[in-house]
C-alpha cells in the first residue's frame, strides 16, 4: 500500500502551537476509555490517531482508564483493553493509569469548590435534577438547596464520603448557571453516591465523581498537551473549562473531530452488550463484532486496521464509511503476507480411474505470487482426491467452464482432468465422478502447454484433513442497522446467515498444522485464520476473515438492477 500523507486539521493546530512554543515544545497525547465494555474498530480510529500524533511529533502517549463508575466496570474490560492497544501497536511505556488513583486529589479540589461557594450539596433526585434543566429554548429552575452555607456543604460533602447517606439521596454539583444556553453548566452533577467496591479502590469510597467532572482533571495531573475527543464533547468543553479555570490548575487544549461510522456496524457499547448478553453472538470477541478482540479472533491484521484508519482520515464533519474499504485494507494486506493453500469447502469425490493406484506423488505449490522468496511446499497428489462441489455441475449453464461430464479442467500445480461419468446413491445424490486424467498435461513440465478454459483447487483425499471451517459474513443486513420501522429495534436487522458453519472440510496437510492466529488463502476461496480459542494441535478451526473479492458489492448491484 502506498504511503498515506497525514495531513489534518489537527496537526495544523499542533503544528501553530510548536511555533508559539504553546506547551514549552512538548505534544503529549492519550487515550482515556472507560473500563465498561470492549473496544470496537471506533476507538481503534482515535488510539491510532492519538498514538499516531505523538509518535510523529517525538512525544508521549499515555494509557488512562477512566474508571469512575464501579456499576459497569470490570477487570476483564481492562485486561481486554489493553491487550487491544498493545496489538494495535500504540506503546504506551510505562504511562498506564487510571483515574481511580486521582481520586484523592479530586475530592481535595472538590473541598476548594466548596469553599469557594461554586459548589453544593443537593438533595434532589436524578428524576427531579433532570425536571428542572430545563430545555434548549427554556433557562432551568435553582434547587432550593443551592444556597446552601459553605459550613452545611463541607459538612454534608464529608459525611456523603463517610457513607451516612444511601444512595440516589445527595449529590454534589457545581454552581455554575441555570439559564446558561449551554445545558451542561446548568448546575452539573460532581459526584454521586454509589454504595459499591470499586475494581481497584476496593470499599474506599461511596462517592465517584462524574466523568465531567473528572475528565479534565485527568488531563491536567497528567499534563496533557492535546486532548483529542470526538464531536460529542464539543459542548462539554465549556464545563471542562470552568472547572479548570475555578481552580486554577494546568489547562489541556481539547481538539474535537468526528468519530467513525461505518456501515452494516453497531458502535454502540451498550447495543454490543445487548448482543453479547442475549447470545445474538458468541462473545465480545466473536469474529462478527466490531470490536477489536473480535477483529483479531476472526483474523484481521493490526497493520490494515491502522492503514484504514490512516485513509478515512479525520475531519469536523460527520460521515458514513463504507465498510467495504476496511475490507479493502485487510485483503491488500493478507494478499502480500498471507501463504497459500489449498481447502475444499463443499467437498466431492474424485477418482481418476486411469491414474495408477497406490500411486502418490508430490507437486510444488507456490507458498505467495506475490513474494519470490516465499518459495514452494510439497503437495501430495494421488489417484483419489476432492473438488468443490460448485466447480462441478451434471447440466451445465451458459458460459459454465468448469468440470461436467465430458469437460476438461486443469487441476491447480497438477494435471488436466476430464469428467467420464456420475456415481449417484440410492437417493440420486452424486456421490463421486470418475475422471481420466492426461499424463502429459503436468503443471511446470514441458509437454504441459495444451489450454483449457479453467483451473480448479483440489485436494488429494487420502492425505486430506477434516476440519471445521466459518464462514463469518456481516452482522446486519441493513447499511444503517439503526434504521428500523416502528415497533422494532436493531436487532430485526441482524443477518440471519452471518454465520455458516462447515464440519466436512477437506484440508491439505499444510493446513492441518497450523497454529491458532495464522493466516491463509485459501485459493479460489478466501482469506483464512486458525480460531484462537478453537484450534487445537493438528485440527484448526478456520474462521474466514474476507472473501477475495468484495462479494457485497456485487449484490448491491443486483439489487439496484431490481428497482
């Protein structure tokens, strides 16, 4: 793939501040996501992007976990986040942290707020905050515990720490403006009482601060340079600005851009639950989701993923990417990298009556076109074998070049074989063809020049491996699984053949030594990898990461000939 310039609106506005010397010369990124979920191909756009930023400008890239809500966090999200951005190749050294271990200094500027009367404690519910917001077009109404004494507050916030309060009953919240045009300083939430062991705090605490309130913080202690967000905090950089500004503390430049949507794709953390909870899938690393453990389960390279977030780019706008591009990537990637082998998917039997029995021979398969030193692997070829069953057809259709009764096809690296007869069941299912094969017509040797029309994979039956092969497709149906009609959800668009499960493939012995995590193509079939959870020495499990080509257009095209 060729070089792709990096060129954005963002690295302008770094660039200007390196000339004014803004931040003393340093550019200081991080990724911040909370630990309530796994990571989908969303994140992985803004790991590399910020990653990717300060690896270009020699500076730093920390790895924080917003953990402030102990309700949905878990260990497992962390483990699984951090296994997501090693793999993505974004180093974060040895700045890895975790807002949880602020905490103290949170409550500390909490306590300044306080005295300094900008903020109070509020007995009102959720429900009755939310009432009394207000809208767009309509300033909000005060809490009648706003005016509060500075003494009353410090007290209560005190005792709110210690645990006297139950949950839901008081909140801490900012005195900011409740006719503000922006909705978020309208008096926001700080903290909340939440009666649960926190992942690393353990029982310390039974209050948390919001992620508003804690956000900016966060990038302050640890000094970052450019906060980098996507679009949906634009109007939250007011409120992150106010808390700064009121204590004082080293304020962060936040730069939002949009965030990525792609089609026939969920990135919607809570929907992704949804799936995973209601068994619509196997896990959060089912090689369906988009998320980044279901990435490399299914087979996807890091290097394509970051070349695709690489040519998306990054704009102020809102746009829809085709997912076919992100295909794109992975089959230009895995077609320079990934060995060749042969697999029969559908198989049917082959016997070449005139090919001596117990005769077998190796022929020399070539490892990659694509990469000369790869060299050739030996492929036994015996009198027996297995083809596809759709590269054979008993009445053939127009313009139908591959193997039927009296047709001649050439077998890959081997020899031309042509159809002499049917054997059926009792049923009238084909259960095998008997073929004649010329002796003259070897692949690689001189006399092998005549032409035929096509050539066909194969495997040579009694040295074959059966095993099990997944055929993954799109999870949805629809380009926008969102768009739905009343009454229905995202889930009336789940494609209901994203999953074909083959148990009778024929393998060539290559390909039963491989190891969980590599990949092939399968000639004439597709790219494959050996299931990292399934496999087991000597019987892989293949999970299809792409076809070779991009089948779905090909659809789209039909189907708007329909219409």
């Amino acid at each position: 793939m060729e070089q792709i310039e990096k060129n954005d609106f963002i690295r302008e506005i770094i660039d200007e501040d390196l000339k004014t010397n803004k931040f003393n010369g340093r550019v200081h990124t991080r990724f911040p996501p909370e630990p309530n979920g796994y990571l989908h191909i969303g994140h992985a756009k803004s790991i590399n992007l910020n990653y990717g930023i300060a690896h270009e400008y020699g500076g730093k890239f920390n790895m924080r976990f917003d953990d402030t809500n102990p309700s949905k966090e878990e260990q497992e999200y962390v483990d699984s986040i951090i296994d997501d951005i090693k793999w993505l190749g974004a180093n974060f050294e040895d700045r890895l942290f975790y807002a949880s271990d602020y905490f103290d200094q949170m409550y500390e500027w909490a306590l300044q707020l306080i005295q300094k009367g900008k903020a109070y404690v509020c007995d009102l519910s959720a429900e009755e905050i939310r009432d009394m917001r207000g809208t767009l077009t309509e300033p909000g109404k005060e809490s009648p515990y706003r005016n509060r004494s500075i003494e009353e507050n410090l007290d209560f916030f005190e005792r709110m720490r210690k645990g006297e309060f139950p949950d839901g009953s008081k909140t801490l919240r900012a005195k900011i403006d409740m006719a503000s045009s922006n909705v978020n300083l309208r008096d926001p939430i700080m903290y909340r009482i939440v009666h649960e062991d926190h992942h690393r705090q353990g029982n310390k605490w039974c209050i948390y601060p919001m992620y508003d309130w804690a956000h900016g913080l966060e990038d302050s202690i640890e000094g970052i340079t450019h906060s980098i967000c996507t679009l949906e905090f634009e109007n939250h950089r007011p409120l992150y600005d106010w808390f700064i500004d009121q204590l004082g503390i080293y304020h962060p430049q936040q730069i939002e851009f949009a965030r990525l949507n792609l089609t026939y794709t969920i990135m919607s953390k809570r929907k992704l639950l949804q799936l995973v909870n209601e068994k619509h899938v196997s896990g959060w690393d089912d090689p369906r989701m988009s998320t980044i453990a279901g990435f490399r389960r299914r087979g996807y390279t890091s290097e394509a993923v970051r070349e695709f977030c690489d040519r998306i780019g990054v704009s102020k706008k809102d746009s829809l990417i085709d997912v076919s591009m992100l295909e794109w990537c992975i089959r230009e990637d895995l077609n320079k990298r990934a060995q060749r082998a042969m697999a029969v998917l559908n198989p049917i039997k082959v016997v070449i009556t005139n090919y001596p029995e117990g005769q077998e021979e190796e022929l020399p398969a070539v490892n990659n076109p694509e990469d000369e030193s790869a060299g050739t692997h030996p492929l036994p070829f015996s009198r027996e074998l297995y083809i596809d069953q759709d590269d054979f057809r008993e009445v053939p259709p127009p313009k139908y070049y591959r193997l039927y009764p009296g047709n001649e096809v050439r077998l890959r690296y081997a020899y031309i074989i042509k159809c002499e007869k049917i054997i059926k069941d009792a049923q009238g299912n084909i259960i095998e063809l008997q073929c004649t094969y010329d002796p003259l017509s070897k692949s690689g040797t001189p006399t092998a020049n005549r032409k035929v029309k096509s050539t066909i994979h194969w495997v040579s039956a009694p040295h074959a491996v059966t095993a099990e092969v997944r055929l993954y497709d799109r999870l949805f149906v629809k380009e926008n699984p969102d768009d739905v009609e009343e009454g229905k959800t995202f889930l009336d668009n789940l494609n209901p053949n994203s999953l074909q499960v083959l148990t009778n493939a024929k393998l060539e012995p290559l390909l039963g030594k491989a190891n969980p995590g590599d990949r092939f193509q399968f000639e004439r079939v597709g790219y494959f990898c050996a299931d990292s959870k399934d496999s087991k020495p000597g019987a892989p499990v293949f999970n299809r990461i792409v076809t070779l080509k991009d089948t779905w257009a090909k659809i789209s095209q039909q189907e708007q000939k329909k219409k």
